[in-house]
C-alpha cells in the first residue's frame, strides 16, 4: 500500500501522458484522417458533370454527381448535396425516367432556398416539363415556367429567354391556347445567337398540324428538322418527323413516309443511345456503396495505426499503464471492428438487393422495347398492306405473334368477328390509345369509331359495359 502511494504519483503522470498520447493519436488519424476528399473536389465533379451533360452524356455525369454527393454530405455541404439532387433529377429526365426524376425533385423542393439563381432556373424548367409530361397539367407547367423566365429576365440571359418562351408556347400550344401560344413565339427575338430555332418552329409547325393546317404545319416542321440537324436536337427531331409521318400517309406519299420514317427511327436511337436507363441507377447505388466501403476501410487503418502509436508510448511510458490501456483498446477495438463487419453484412446484402431490382427493371425494359418494336413493325406491316396481300398476310401473323392465346380466346367467345375488328380488339388490348390505332390501320377517325361501334355490337355490348375493360378481362 505504501509502495502504491509513492509510486501513485509517477503512475498518474504516465497515465495523464498516455490520454494526451491518445487523444492527439485518435484526431490525427480518426477525427480527421489524411486523404479523406474535400469540397474542392466535389466541385469540381459537379462542373464536370454539368459539361458532361450539356453533351447528353448522362453517365459519365452520373458517376460524377454520385461521388459529389457522397462528399458533400461527408461534409456536412447542405447546398452541394441539393445541387446534387438537382443535377441527378436533369439525368433522370434525360434517360426518360420521369417518375423518378420527380422523386428526385421531392428533396430539391424541400431545400430550394439552398440553391443559387441558375439552379433554382433549372428546377422550375424541369417541374414544368414533368407537369406536362406526367399529367398534362399545364395551369401548373405555366406557373413554374414562368417563374424560369422571371430568373431569366432578371439575369438579362436573352438566349435562355428565347428558349424558355419557346417551352412556354408548346404548353399553350398543348393547352389549345394557341392565342398566347403565338404571343408567346412573336416575343422571340432572332437577333440573339442560340439554339432556341428548332423550338420555334416546332412549336410553329405543331399549331398549324392541331388547326389541320397540314401544309403548311409540313412546311414548317421541315425547316424545324434542318435546325435539328444544325443544332444536334434529337428530341424535337423525332417528335417533328412523327408529325411528318402523319401528313404522308394523309396524302399517300409512300416513298416519303418511308424515308422519314428511317430518319426518325435513326434519330431515335441516337437520343436513346444516350440514355443508359438502368445501367446509371445502378452505378450510382454501386458507387455509394463503394465510397462507404471506402471511408470505413480508411477508419479502420486510422484506428490501427493509433493503435500502434499509443502501444509505442505506453510501452516507453509505464509497463503497468501501457498494459491497462491495451486491455481498454483492445476491448474497444473488438467491438468496433464487429461493428463494421456487421455494417459490411448489411451493405453486401443492400447491394444484391439493388442488383436483384435492377435486374427485374432490366428485364421488364426489355420486354416493354421487344413489344414496341411488335408494334412499330405491324404499324408498318399494316401500313403496307394496302398493296401488297403477302404484307397483309403478315398482319395476322405478327399479331398472333404478340399474345396468340388472345386471339384464340376471342375467336372462341365471338366466332362471327371479322379480321379487322379481331385487329382492332389486339390493339385494345395492347393498351393503344385512338390515335395510335388510327395510325397503325392507317383509317380516318370516323371509320375508327365506324369499327370500333361494329366491334361493340358484335360482341353483345350495352350503352353502359366499358369496350375497353370487357377486352382487358380477356385472358
């Protein structure tokens, strides 16, 4: 006991000497770890990730924000992680993800006032565009667009504004308002350089197409493509050549619907071979993984090398001091690294999840491009078969090719049904809307309501039972 009293006092020194060795041990290399990423570095992912998308290369811009993210909520960067969310939502939009760009946009909203005056431009851009593409809801397109063009105006962008009053015209145009419509173009200044001439006129051809203005909207939607070419748009291309199409088959131009019906299909998949879909929500779900694993391997050596530091120093310092605080270390490193082979079981079995969805994701875009192209090919199958029998033979094939037991099935219910009316039943029941069946037999509106009323009557239908529903419960 004496000797523990007089010796008391060299003991407390050392263990005050082994905290302080501790603690200056545990900030250097735990608290603060060397080669850990900053924001500089997040910054400049996310201007390389704005380049890469002002090219359409959503993956590259994906990988690229993915990792900024990480950063900035590493540390602690509430407006880089929004900028972030932002940019992801403009990728999602891109690849035609449109439900999940809007997800995507729930967080940005929620943190608007965090971004600076060009982002906060492009969210309300993008919040118009899915509420046209989404629910046709052009009261609330027209409010945020014209909250952009309020940015814009107030920067003095003139270009942009060209562009913006060019969207804001398309959502008149697709409202029926076509008076603010061309208000909205006449007020689009040509004397400002940019890339706003394929809206224009696209948006021009497309008013005179709804007034059945087919010439001239054919006219128009072909300066509009020759912009297209000059400027590499490849979204309005395709969606003017679509109306292109339909003015060539209203005058029987076959050589002409054929060629522009290559040059779209080309265009299409270079607009398509841009978005990599499913390919970059994995990526990303991957890359985070990946810096997770990352920072807790660098916590983990952080750890071990404190550890050696403070076993050097208690071994230097005080035998009896150095063994109690191996003991405390070890104990405590024990469970540490149990916690972190626990949050690795988690992460391993979160990832396989992700690529267990993504697979079935990968799988259904699959089958949903494999039954498009069915469909494109009988649109032309029954495009041709107006002079050709052999095409029109292939009709039925290509039909009972995309669900035969259907066609079984309505032949057994309705023995009377005609070929025709048995297309228009296949078509129903691929979930076509009016204009897309009246484009693919190729007949006028009145005759599709001619058929689809023979139709009704052959099968037995009254005033109230649902055409649609009754051939949907067909198995």
């Amino acid at each position: 006991m004496n000797k523990f009293m007089k010796y008391g006092k060299y003991v407390a020194a050392i263990v005050a000497v082994v905290i302080v060795a501790a603690g200056m041990a545990t900030w250097q290399y735990y608290v603060n770890p060397g080669g850990l990423p900053e924001t500089a570095e997040a910054d400049s992912l996310v201007a390389h990730a704005r380049d890469a998308l002002s090219y359409n290369r959503y993956q590259a811009a994906c990988d690229d924000l993915a990792a900024a993210k990480v950063i900035y909520e590493y540390c602690g960067d509430k407006q880089g992680a929004v900028q972030c969310d932002l940019l992801l939502a403009v990728v999602y939009f891109g690849i035609g993800q449109m439900e999940t760009c809007q997800s995507q946009l729930q967080a940005v909203r929620e943190n608007l006032n965090e971004l600076p005056v060009k982002d906060r431009h492009a969210y309300h851009r993008l919040e118009a565009f899915l509420a046209v593409e989404l629910g046709n809801e052009y009261d609330y397109a027209e409010k945020h667009m014209r909250e952009a063009i309020a940015i814009v105006h107030s920067v003095g962008n003139e270009s942009v504004l060209n562009s913006d009053m060019g969207n804001l015209a398309e959502v008149y145009i697709r409202s029926g308002d076509y008076a603010k419509a061309e208000a909205a173009l006449d007020s689009i200044d040509f004397r400002i350089a940019g890339t706003y001439q394929p809206q224009y006129y696209y948006c021009k051809g497309m008013m005179a197409f709804r007034q059945c203005d087919y010439d001239t909207a054919y006219a128009i939607l072909r300066e509009a493509v020759r912009c297209c070419y000059e400027s590499g748009v490849h979204d309005v291309h395709v969606a003017s050549m679509e109306m292109m199409l339909y003015v060539d088959s209203l005058r029987g131009d076959d050589k002409a619907y054929i060629a522009h019906y290559k040059e779209m299909v080309a265009q299409r998949d270079k607009m398509r071979g841009a978005q990599v879909t499913y390919e970059i929500v994995r990526d990303v779900e991957e890359y985070q993984v990946e810096i997770i694993k990352m920072e807790e391997k660098n916590r983990r050596l952080s750890m071990a090398m404190g550890i050696v530091v403070l076993s050097v120093a208690v071994l230097l310092l005080a035998a009896v001091g150095g063994i109690m605080y191996l003991l405390y270390r070890r104990q405590a490193q024990l469970k540490r690294i149990s916690d972190l082979e626990l949050q690795q079981k988690e992460a391993e079995v979160e990832r396989h999840r992700l690529e267990r969805e993504l697979l079935d994701l990968r799988h259904r875009k699959d089958s949903e491009e494999i039954q498009q192209s069915r469909q494109d090919n009988l649109a032309m199958s029954l495009h041709l078969a107006r002079y050709d029998k052999e095409a029109a033979e292939s009709v039925d094939h290509s039909l009972l090719l995309m669900d035969s037991h259907f066609c079984h099935s309505i032949e057994v219910l309705y023995p009377r049904i005609t070929k025709t009316e048995k297309r228009l039943a296949c078509f129903i029941k691929m979930q076509m809307n009016s204009d897309e069946i009246i484009k693919a037999m190729n007949i006028s509106a009145a005759g599709f309501y001619k058929l689809r009323y023979r139709l009704r009557k052959r099968m037995g239908l009254t005033k109230e039972q649902d055409l649609e529903k009754v051939i949907q419960q067909i198995d």
